[in-house]
C-alpha cells in the first residue's frame, strides 16, 4: 500500500496537477475550459451506485480490479497524450476527444475504483490508521514532490528556451507516467485478498444508499466530508493556471515548496497526532480548519510583485496545516466503517466526495464566469475572480469548522468519546470508579 502511494503519487504529478495545465495551455485550452475539464472527473463517481452489484458478483477480485485499472491509466494517460499528434490543428476535434476520453476513463474508475478500498481496510484498524496516513503521507511526499521538483526545474529551462523542448518535455513526462502507471498495478496485486462479508444474500441496487443510511455516524461521517470536500475545492479548477499563467510563478517555485511538505510530517507529525488523540478525529478536524481558513485570505492577496514572499510563507503555513487535515480525511470514513457490506458503504462514500468536490468546482467556475472582468478593491489590492475564490475557501471552511464541532459528540465512536471524556475531566477513570463503589 505504501508503495502504491508512492507510484500513484509521482504519477499523478507527472501526468495531473501543474503539469497537466501546462499541458492543456501549450495546446490552446483557456483557464475557463481547463476549469470545465477538471470539473468532469467528479461527474463519473455517480457510477459508484452500480459498484457493489458488480463487485460482489466476484468472491476475488484482484484480477478484475487490476485489469480495469489498466484500462483506466491507459485511456487518461496514454490516449490523453496522443491527441494532438492525432488531431493537430483541429482544436474542435482534439476537444471532443478529450472529453470523451476522460469520462470514459474515469467511468470506468468510478465503476471499480471502491473494490480497492473495501480490499485494504482490512490493514487499517483503528490503532494503526494515523501512524499509516501520517507516515505514508510524508515518505510519499517526500518522494513525489522531490521528483516534481527535479522535473520541476527541467520544465521551466525548457520553457525558457523555446516552446519545441518545452512540448517534448511535458510529453515525455506523460509517457514515463504511464510506466509508472503499469508498475503501480503490478503493485496492487500483491497484498493478501480477504473476503468480503455481506449482511444481504444477493447485492441490490438500493444498499449503497439504504444500509450505509441506517447506521447513523457513518451517515453523519457523509454530510462532514461532504462539506469539506466541497468547501476545499471551490478554488482547484482555477488556482495551478492561475499561479502559472497569471501570477507567473515558475513551476520549480511552486514543486519546490510542495518538496519540502515531507519536512512538516517530521517536524509537526508527532505534535498532531497527540492533536488528534486528545480532540478525537472530528472535533481535530473542526478545529483545523479554523486554522487554516485565514491561509486562504493570505493567498487572495498574492501577485506577481509579492508572490516571492507572500506566496512562499502561505503554502509553508498551509503545509503545516496539510499534515493534520490529510490525515483526518484519509481516515474518517474507516472510523464508523463496519465489518460488514464494506463495498456498498465505500461506494457511497466515494460518491459523497466526489459529489462534493464536483459541486464546490462547479460553483468556482460559474462564480468565475459571473466575475470575470471585475475586481473586488481592498486597500490597495486588486482582487480579481480567482483570488475571490480563494477568499471564498476560507468563508466556506469557516461552517465546515464549526459543523465538525456541533456534530462530534453524535458522530465520534462511543469507545473514543468515553475516552475524550476521560482525559478531558468529565468522566471518572475506571479505577477512580472502581473506588467510587467501593
């Protein structure tokens, strides 16, 4: 699993993320269209529906999960890859193709994606997953973003030199990723494969959503990542062309501080991780994301004149934050995750997530249409549509927060809430009760 994030990690780098608008802009694609592409993949989870009535048809399914994963890198990596050079000069064309690529791609993720984590919560008990999410975060970080960074640094001499060695270089990235892609599959077969137990004989359409809403933490665990989700991706379809277009920061300025986020596992890893056992995992992430919201209101005012500082200490102190709020949400859907029809309940979370990030992008780009032209005036800045939407993260973040804060005593385990209790004064230890009845 850890080598998975690994590869998965430097892979989507390489063929996602800055990369991947660079792409699109060498190819014609505006700020507004990229937007429209990143925003399709969150359309296809809806699929997750069918998942379990298909998974569960299959006693083993390591070898369909990994065949279809295949399928999926080759038609968003390769196929992706190969359109200018089949299309050329036909932008309208070239378009079409690559919204008919993605959807057929991340259809097919969708459909079988959820396999994979109903397979690995079986090597993530309660007492593990923060140590995992926390050291798995930081040595993928570690490696991933250093290697960004070394392409990083490739990228912008090439796009100092001339547009011909700049194409070759993003190409050619796009093609080692797709090795990378392979090998990640290869890598996925390896682990032991369980059963998966079922409460129900025969899968039914309807359990996705009646079974995981009849266990009530789990459904209130869907409306706070739900709201996060959403409230941490109004501003992703704008904010990597935006910071390389607009702002002008060189990609080995923007990789080069996401190479150091590793550090802040080391440094601030252990601090958090006390964090979260003494708030609990809901109330830790409430109160996070208070935190974190003013670093959104410091990133509406960064400009080409200002981003060498302004822009550097903004992510650094949203690494800090990043270490805690990544593993809070890698790890709430196992907290109430039951033993079994762990494929239907997963299915739905997926759909949960991505139904929220897909509604926080959609609401970005239509703001961006509504404001684009205008500037908002604030002392002697200038905020035009993108720096509003990263306003609007911190505005959104904020009842994100105090929803986690309202809800956690409902939604938190009653095993840790009897702990919280005890370590916070408001419940005798046992051995203190012991004495009492004595």
């Amino acid at each position: 699993m850890l080598a998975n994030s690994i590869t998965s990690g430097v892979l989507g780098q390489m063929s996602g993320g800055l990369f991947y608008s660079g792409f699109l802009l060498l190819y014609g694609f505006d700020i507004n269209e990229i937007s429209i592409l990143l925003l399709i993949p969150s359309i296809a989870p809806l699929l997750n529906l069918l998942s379990p009535s298909i998974l569960e048809r299959f006693k083993r399914r390591k070898a369909v999960l990994a065949i279809t994963r295949l399928i999926y890198f080759t038609i968003n990596i390769l196929c992706v890859t190969l359109l200018p050079s089949v299309f050329g000069d036909d932008f309208r064309g070239m378009k079409i193709a690559l919204i008919t690529l993605i959807i057929i791609s991340n259809s097919i993720n969708a459909l079988f994606s959820s396999g994979y984590s109903a397979w690995h919560a079986n090597f993530l008990p309660d007492n593990v997953r923060a140590d995992y999410f926390t050291s798995s975060s930081c040595i993928n970080s570690m490696v991933t973003y250093g290697v960004t960074f070394g392409l990083s640094l490739l990228t912008d001499s090439a796009r100092a030199a001339g547009s011909e060695q700049y194409e070759t270089i993003l190409l050619m990235m796009r093609y080692v990723a797709y090795l990378l892609a392979i090998i990640d599959v290869i890598i996925l077969i390896v682990p032991k494969e369980y059963d998966y137990p079922v409460s129900v004989d025969k899968p039914r359409f309807k359990d996705v959503l009646t079974l995981p809403m009849k266990n009530r933490r789990f459904a209130l665990t869907m409306l706070i990542l739900f709201a996060t989700y959403f409230a941490t991706n109004v501003h992703t379809g704008h904010m990597d062309t935006y910071i390389l277009n607009e702002v002008g920061v060189p990609y080995s300025l923007t990789n080069g501080i996401n190479a150091l986020y590793f550090l802040f596992f080391i440094i601030f890893g252990s601090m958090w991780k006390k964090f979260i056992a003494k708030n609990t995992w809901f109330r830790a992430l409430g109160l996070s994301l208070l935190i974190e919201a003013p670093s959104y209101v410091m990133l509406a005012f960064v400009n080409t004149e200002n981003y060498l500082w302004l822009y550097v200490i903004t992510r650094l102190y949203q690494h800090v934050l990043g270490v805690v709020r990544g593993t809070i949400v890698s790890s709430l859907v196992y907290v109430n995750l039951p033993d079994t029809d762990r494929t239907n309940y997963l299915a739905l979370y997926t759909i949960v997530i991505n139904a929220g990030a897909f509604l926080g992008k959609l609401f970005g780009t239509e703001f961006y249409k509504l404001t684009s032209g205008t500037a908002l005036h604030i002392f002697s800045a200038q905020l035009t549509s993108v720096p509003m939407l990263f306003g609007l993260v911190a505005v959104f973040e904020l009842p994100t927060a105090f929803l986690c804060l309202a809800l956690f005593r409902k939604v938190t385990p009653e095993q840790l809430l009897r702990e919280y209790d005890i370590r916070h004064g408001k419940m005798p230890r046992p051995v203190d009760a012991v004495r009492t009845a004595k």
